[in-house]
C-alpha cells in the first residue's frame, strides 16, 4: 500500500502493466483497492485504460480480481450476510472490529 512519489502503489503498477499474478498476489495479501494516485486513478481505472495487453484475457483477470475484492470489502464495511456460503480459494487475514481494539 505504499506509494511512490506519483502516488502508485504496486497493485497500481500491476494493473497497468499486465501483471494478473502479482495484482492477485497483492490483494491476496491486503493491498487496498481504493488508493487513488495523482490523477484520481485507482489500479482498477488503470486497467481499463490500458488496452495494449499481450493478451486481452490479462486486462480481464486483473479486473476481475480488483471487483472481486472490492465486492467483498463493501459487504464487509456494510456488515452484510453472505447468502450462501462461499468457498475462498485463498483466504485473506482480516482485521476484525471488537469495541474500541483490533483483533487479527
């Protein structure tokens, strides 16, 4: 979730170059989806605008995997029920919320 001096984080750069396994490997392991760099653009809006993928199928995995997580946090954010149960091929560490602290 770091960002460098234009305000791109890895899965920034990731959408922008076509690189699916390492976008995955991020949101895998927390990266958030909703940084915004310069111009207002998230890793999403970055992988819609690059349309000269080697493979079309890559700008399509990347998008998924960013819609996907961005479902699950707002049903997250929104405490809302799944319903039917969902099989997570890989997991994700969340941070839950109790009272006042943070528990992992």
């Amino acid at each position: 979730n770091e960002v460098n001096t234009s305000g791109y984080t890895a899965l920034i750069w990731a959408g922008y170059w076509g690189k699916a396994d390492i976008a995955r490997m991020l949101i895998q392991h927390g990266a958030k989806t909703d940084v915004e760099d310069h111009q207002g653009y998230t890793a999403l809006k970055w992988t819609e605008l690059n349309k000269s993928f080697s493979n079309p199928e890559t700008g399509v995995a990347i998008k998924t995997t960013i819609e996907e997580r961005i479902r699950f946090e707002d049903w997250r954010d929104q405490g809302m029920p799944l319903e039917k149960p969902v099989t997570v091929k890989h997991p994700l560490t969340l941070k839950l919320r109790t009272s006042a602290s943070f528990v992992r």
